[in-house]
C-alpha cells in the first residue's frame, strides 16, 4: 500500500485533476504553496476553480498559464506590487481565455469555508449589504432576520474537492503543525474533500503529538504528505524564511506583457523538472538572506498529567 | 511631491500617513490594513493613542507596532510579537459584533457619498480595468464604526458614481446605510494626496474639510469628478510634524510607502 508521503508531482498527479476546485493561499500572505502551483502548471491541469481569500501572485500564474476556467476569492493580485496582470488580461480581454469570477470579501470567503466544514448550507451575515458584489451572484441570497425582518446576506457554502496547505512540519500520516496567521487554513482544509499536506519538516509522530493544539486539522482529511523544503518561496513561512519582497516586484515587471509572463513562465516553470531546479535558479545567497537572523522558540507547554 | 514648509520637508504620502493616525483614538480597535495604514497605527501608537490595538485580518492582533518596515500584513516581523495569533475569521467576527471602532482602506475610485470600487471598470462582462476585488475592504466598509478611505487624488478616481460599489460609503447619501442594514457607520474622512474630505452629517455628502499645504481648495475641487461642497471651516492641513515624520521615517526608512 501506497502510504500518504509522495513527491510534489505524484501528489498534484494523483489528486489535482483536471476541472476539480482547489484551495490554495488560505493562510494569506504567508504559507502560499507555490510549489504545488507551480506542479500544477507543469502538469498542464486545465479547468480549474481556484478558491482563495487572496493568493498574492500565485492565482495570477495560474490563470496566466491557463489552468484556470473560475475564481472564487476576494482578492486577486500582487500585494507588494500591485495589479496581477494575467488575471487583467483575462478578465478584460479573455487571454489566454475566459475566466469565470466569483467575487467574495474576505469574510464572506472564510464564512463559506467555514459553512462548508460545518456541513451547513450558509451562514448568515451582515456584511455586504448594499454594495454590487450581491446582485446575480450565487454565493449569496439575501434573507431577513426571522424577529425583526432586517437584511442579511445568507453566504453559500464552499466545499473545495482539494486544499494544498503549506505547513512548518508535519508527520508522515500528515498530523501537522501550523504557526503563525491561519487565515482560512483552518475551516478551509475542514471544507474540503481532501488535504494536500506541504511541509517544510517531516518529523516523527511523537514530535507532533507532543503538541496537539497546534495540530492544524485531522490528519484523516489528509490525502498527501509532500516533503517540499522552501515550498512557498517567495512567501514566508514563520521560523523558516521570511518573504522574497524583490521576488514579487521582478515577477510584477516580467509579467506585464503576455510575451514576458510566456518566458517569465518558461524560465522559473516550465523548463524547470522541480523545486530542487527553482531553488538553484535563485540568485547564489538569496536562500541565506531570507533564513531567520535569529531564532524565538515559544516556552513550551506542559501536557503532563 | 515635496513641499518646503518651516524647514521641514515631507511627502504627500507622509501627509497621508500623518492625518490618518491622528484619526486613531487612544483605547481603540483598529483594522489596520495594508501600505499608508500600517504607518499610521505605528505613529498613533507613538504619539497619542499608546493604547491602540491593531487586528490584522490575516489573523493577528498587536498592541505593539511590528518592529520594521511590513511589505505585507503577513510577513514574520508582524507574527512575532502578536498578542494573538488566530484565525481570520475570528478577527472578522470582531469587526461584525461591532467591536472594531476604527477601519482603514485604500481604493481605486471613490464617489461623492464615499462608496468604493476596487472590482471593476467598466461594465462587470467586460471591464476596461479588473481590479484586485475586495480582500477585506467591503467588510471593514460594512461593519466597523467608522472607517477612513485613503486614496491618489486624481478626477479620473473621483467620480460622480463609481462603476461597481465593492466597499459601501453611504449609498445614495442620508439613511441609505440603515435602510439597507448595514450596522457599522460610515466613512468618516477620505484622506488624499490633496486633502481630507469628512462628510455632512444629515445629507452624508463629501465636503472638503482641508487642503494639505501647497494645495489650494481649488485645485482639489478640480481634481473631483463632482462639484465638491467646500467646508465653511476649511482650512490647512495640520502638516506633518518632526516628531510624526521622526516615526514614520523610522519604520520606512527607504520611502517604499511613503515616496512615490
């Protein structure tokens, strides 16, 4: 029997197919799994639902290299740097072809993902109420309160077929542990039908369990244990590396023309067999530069009894 | 931009960050959010409001400015040190249980009630500009107390309508936020590269309250896309002063935010 620790290619291969709904980026700007992106390009995976709060450039790439056919989130682009130009391309001139959008706020993203891991159909809000991401949308219905008749917005739920969440460390059955923001890493891996878990460490069972509430989800939601050191370069990942700032700003300038995005693609993707060929195309010390000048480890916790 | 003014040369930007953070009130909940804002909460917690709380909705909380220039909410400087680390949306439940008095957002085109498009230009089939969308604007726009818009003052952004409301201002203006169920109050200042406008408190227009130095009411009324009411008070902005710019220089010490 094939055990849940597998190669990046054999994990997106396996569970990662074409037309499915992924969930990526749910940590925000940190934790982003660009590696398992960037595998997803490679293998050339075509009508994808990309569902995120935000994803900084990782969507952006993604739509760019048409893998994407629909957007569920709240914000597409390039957080340091600006507008995410491949997701411009598509939506005003439908290059490299359409793209569908599902527009949602932050909030109405994780209460989604949040109704969707609660086997709810929707969670009802307040928030939204009167702008234009309502009219025709069919993430949400408008209600009203049952005792006073007040508005609200009833949001659907979101129940991903895959998430890929990048982790600190996790073990090989993929009880892992997660530090720093969550964003919507939580209720966004208990939303979906499935986990790909990547990992900077994988360590022993006992190591994590040592530590149980930083347990990050049930390690029976998990399908995939991908051992993927430096996975979510250029964003940080707390306690590893901090985030590549010049990284984002090249990619913002490679990437304003469809001819620049095509070799921007070529270069750091394509012609690229795996992470270990991205890492070695990074400038000599840049991996150095970004590792922690210094290290603040938590006080330990006692879960004696 | 820089303007000489009593020996003390600043940005626009600078302006901005400093207007902003006088806006934060000691004791408060602040949706801090991305660029200008995240230098504004540093120099409220500096200068006058030491007891601030910053919620970042990545999932952190601070009562203590992160210690060096943030590209991103999310970047490590920013964890380490939390008084919490969570989920968003617990920090979102925050804002909605009315909890957060104060939010800040930027935008790409505002109106003359303060409503907000960061979606689309153009028609939504097919927009001349997609912009990035909401991220978390629209739910600070909707649910926190009050909130400030920070934007470039330029005609072609200061529209009559906006194309697409993705933050919601007042509506159509005087109750349309309550007859629409919104629960958090509004837009209270849109803080620019010219001026501050505040908004009248029955009609919920807005009015240009101050020009910031260099800048004649004038020139901003030429830069609005509507006929912008000018505040019988209106005056000079209160310029940034040495000690603001000493703080908003220590966290940005090359101008990524605050030099164009």
């Amino acid at each position: 029997m094939m055990g849940k620790v597998m190669t990046m290619a054999q994990a997106i291969g396996r569970f990662v197919p074409d037309g499915c709904s992924v969930l990526m980026g749910a940590a925000l700007e940190s934790l982003i799994p660009f590696a398992a992106g960037h595998e997803i390009i490679r293998q050339r995976r075509r009508n994808l639902t990309l569902i995120g709060p935000i994803s900084d450039i990782l969507f952006d790439q993604l739509i760019g290299a048409g893998c994407a056919s629909r957007v569920t989130a709240a914000w597409v682009g390039n957080v340091s740097a600006g507008l995410a130009h491949n997701y411009r391309r598509a939506a005003e001139a439908n290059t490299p072809h359409r793209l569908d959008i599902e527009d949602h706020s932050n909030f109405t993203l994780s209460l989604a993902l949040l109704a969707g891991g609660l086997g709810a159909p929707f969670i009802p809000t307040k928030t939204l109420l009167g702008t234009d991401l309502l009219p025709g949308s069919q993430s949400f219905q408008l209600s009203s309160e049952p005792d006073t008749g007040a508005p609200l917005v009833n949001v659907q739920a979101i129940t991903p077929d895959v998430a890929i969440l990048q982790v600190q460390r996790s073990d090989r059955e993929g009880n892992a542990h997660c530090w720093g923001n969550l964003g919507v890493s939580e209720e966004g891996g208990l939303a979906s039908r499935g986990v790909i878990i990547v990992a900077e460490e994988v360590v022993s069972r006992e190591m994590i369990l040592s530590d149980p509430n930083r347990v990050l989800l049930p390690s029976a939601k998990v399908v995939a244990v991908v051992h993927e050191p430096w996975g979510a370069h250029p964003s940080p990942v707390q306690g590893f590396y901090g985030r590549d700032h010049g990284f984002y700003e090249q990619y913002h300038l490679a990437s304003r023309t469809s001819e620049g995005f095509e070799q921007w693609l070529k270069g750091w993707i394509l012609d690229i067999e795996d992470r270990t060929g991205y890492l070695a195309r990074l400038p000599k010390d840049r991996l150095n530069q970004l590792k922690p000048s210094q290290r603040r480890l938590a006080a330990p916790v006692d879960y004696g009894y | 931009m820089r303007t000489e003014s009593s020996n003390t040369q600043y940005t626009m930007q600078e302006v901005m960050v400093a207007v902003a953070a006088r806006q934060i009130r000691d004791g408060e909940m602040v949706f801090v959010g991305m660029r200008l804002p995240l230098l504004a909460f540093a120099v409220a917690k500096r200068m006058h409001a030491p007891r601030a709380v910053g919620l970042f909705e990545c999932g952190l909380m601070r009562d203590e400015p992160a210690p060096e220039l943030l590209y991103t909410m999310s970047d490590p400087p920013n964890i380490a040190g939390a008084i919490w680390s969570t989920r968003m949306i617990n920090l979102m439940g925050m804002l909605q249980q009315r909890a957060v008095q104060l939010g800040m957002i930027g935008g790409a085109e505002v109106d003359g009630f303060g409503n907000v498009n960061t979606s689309y230009i153009g028609s939504r089939q097919r927009p001349t500009v997609k912009l990035p969308g909401s991220g978390g604007a629209a739910d600070i726009a909707s649910l926190a107390g009050r909130f400030l818009i920070i934007m470039q003052h330029e005609r072609r952004r200061f529209k009559e309508r906006v194309d697409y409301i993705t933050s919601p201002g007042f509506g159509e203006g005087g109750d349309w936020r309550r007859r629409v169920g919104l629960p958090g109050g509004g837009p209270a200042a849109i803080i620019t590269t010219l001026g501050t406008l505040s908004f009248d408190p029955e009609t919920k227009e807005a009015i240009l309250a101050s020009h910031h130095p260099g800048v004649t009411p004038d020139e901003v009324c030429r830069q609005t896309g509507w006929p912008l009411r000018i505040s019988p008070a209106v005056h000079e902005t209160t310029p940034p002063t040495e000690e603001e710019l000493a703080i908003i220089r220590h966290y940005d010490p090359k101008g990524f935010w605050t030099r164009p």
